[in-house]
C-alpha cells in the first residue's frame, strides 16, 4: 500500500499562501478595496449617468449615454409566471410579510377551523376532538403573557372598529404601532384596553389624512365620548405624536360622496374652503361643521336641490351650526370678491 502524501498549502486560500510567500500579511483595508473594486459600479463609468437594469435582455445600461456596463445579470426573480393574484399567491412558495396588526407580527402558525384532512375528507369524531384540542394549547401558547394577550384583544377591537369605520389597512397598521408604543411605555394603568385602542385608531386615522369624527369613532366604540377624549389627549401628549388640526376639505371629499353633485358644485365648495382658510376664517372651529357648510353653500350657489336637513343627516352636523358657518363662508367669500358678480351674500343667505 502506497501512501500519498498531501500538501496543506494546496488546501489554504489564496491570501494565506501569499503571506507565506511574502512574509507579510495583507491589510484588511486592501481587501475590502479589492472587493469594492469587484463590485458592480452605481454609476456609469463613461458619463456618470444612473444605471438602469434590462430584466428582459439580462444587460445593466446606462440611462443617459446607454453604454452597457454588464452582461449575462442574474434574475434574481421566481422561475415560473402568474397572470393574476389568486394564480400568484397559489405559486408562492413563501409566506406572508410581518405586521404589526397581529400580536405575534403574523409569524406563527394558525390552525384552521375546518374538520378535513388534506384530501378534503371529513375528520372522525376523535380526529376532530383532537383538534380542538390542539387548537385550544396552540391558542394558549401563542398568548403566553398578560402583555401579549392585552395586545391581542387590542388589536382585535383596532380591526374591528376600522373596518366599521371603512378604514383602509395604512391606517390600521399605524394604530397598531401607536398602541404597541403606548403599551411598551407602560401608558395603559389606568385606562382601558378599548380606549386606548380607540384613541389609536383614531390618531392614525388623523396622521394619515383619513380623518373620522369622534361622534363617528364613539359610535363603533366599546368606551363613551368622555373617556375616548380623555385618553386621546392623553395618549396625544405622552407619545408626542404629530398630529396636525383636521383639514376640512378632507371631511368635504367623503361628505360630497354621499350626493349626486355637479362638477362645478364641488370645485365650489373647496374654492371656498380655500378662500376660508387663507383669510384665517376656519380658526376656532370646527372642521366637519365647515365642511358641512362649505357643501350647503355651494349647492345653494350653483342651484343644487340639497336642504340643510340632508346635509345634516350625512355630515352628523346640526342644521344649526351649518347655517352659522355657511353664512361666515359667503361672508369671506364676498369680501374677497370670490362671489359671482350676480349673486351676492344677502341673496345667498336668503
């Protein structure tokens, strides 16, 4: 038997054999130089143009002078191709993204609540028994602390409310990240889980320019109005959120919705807007009542069949205060000449 004798300098990378060979050893520095210099360049090398990547031609160009720069590029893209979603998500072979809507951030495991096997077939009774229970312990360890179960429900009654209140999934997300904040800040002794919850929602709802009215936002809520203001300002002040004073014309667009109005109605009702808040008219109040009378007043000056009372009905705003504010609108209006020439403030008002 003849044995072979291997040479461990053949097993050692590069770098090491040159330092033996050199006797000295080679500077980090120049390493990470060499491999910045083998990197793909950010910018083309002729002109200094952004490079634009051909998935079609597999080729890196440039987009100003079109110099191509790389060839043969790795798609780093799914080998097969969908034509719709329901086709998409079937291929996928990965799972859904983190999100702060769900207390666990979406990351473990559901079991599913209907009784078959993977064939489609009906569970036994004793198959079935022991699922429910392997649902239930699934369910307990999943919420494994006080503070995970408080975060669970929250976020439960966020989506609920959301989704009464026709939310989208932005807003949600951000009221969930305003209520993982003032639960990690030990804010909640004191006050509700459903206060908070509704506090948040409603923050976001404002951050987002999505705004809702608190009497819309005390209707689907668990809490009363009194305490929903109280721990929204609360919540507000400890968390230092930027919340800005609600703009009316975001009231306006959901409210004109709600009636079949003219092109030309709408522009009016923002025009006065507009003219309301640049002369500093809207300060002091409310921005659902001026919506509310912003839209009355341009009904009434394009010839609109709208009453006060419907207006009223949708914006959730006394006929009381839409007659005060549409009367302050024309006001400014004809002050800053905004007004057609033939109507003016008292034959607007009348």
């Amino acid at each position: 038997m003849t044995s072979t004798k291997i040479n461990r300098n053949d097993q050692q990378p590069a770098a090491n054999i040159e330092r033996k060979r050199t006797g000295k050893h080679r500077p980090e520095r120049e390493e990470q130089q060499t491999d910045e210099q083998t990197r793909e360049p950010e910018v083309c090398p002729e002109c200094g143009g952004n490079l634009i990547t051909d998935s079609e031609h597999a080729e890196t160009v440039c987009n100003e002078c079109g110099l191509v720069v790389q060839t043969d590029g790795i798609d780093h893209g799914p080998e097969w191709r969908a034509f719709d979603a329901s086709e998409r998500d079937s291929k996928s072979r990965v799972g859904m993204p983190t999100t702060k809507m769900m207390h666990d951030k979406g990351l473990s495991s559901n079991i599913g609540w209907q009784n078959k096997d993977a064939y489609g077939r009906s569970l036994s009774p004793r198959q079935r028994e022991k699922m429910q229970r392997l649902r239930t312990w699934d369910e307990r360890f999943r919420t494994r602390d006080s503070k995970e179960r408080n975060l669970k429900q929250a976020l439960g009654e966020i989506d609920r409310m959301a989704s009464a209140l026709g939310l989208p999934d932005n807003v949600r997300e951000m009221a969930s990240v305003i209520y993982r904040r003032a639960l990690n800040e030990d804010l909640l002794p004191g006050r509700s889980i459903e206060g908070v919850a509704t506090a948040s929602l409603y923050a976001a709802a404002r951050q987002s320019g999505i705004p809702r009215t608190m009497d819309e936002m005390t209707t689907v809520s668990r809490i009363d109005g009194m305490e929903f203001k109280r721990t929204y300002r609360y919540i507000v002040r400890e968390l230092n959120l930027g919340v800005q004073p609600a703009d009316p014309e975001h009231y306006l667009s959901r409210f004109e919705s709600e009636f079949d109005l003219t092109p030309a109605t709408k522009r009016r009702a923002h025009d006065l807007l507009k003219t309301a808040k640049e002369t500093g008219a809207t300060s002091g109040k409310s921005p659902v009542g001026l919506a509310a009378a912003a839209l009355y007043a341009a009904a009434l000056l394009e010839g609109e069949d709208l009453t006060q009372d419907a207006v009223s009905e949708v914006s959730d705003v006394s006929t009381v205060t839409i007659r005060n504010r549409y009367h302050d609108l024309l006001t400014v209006a004809d002050e800053t000449d905004a007004l057609p020439t033939s109507v003016s403030t008292d034959e607007a008002a009348a």
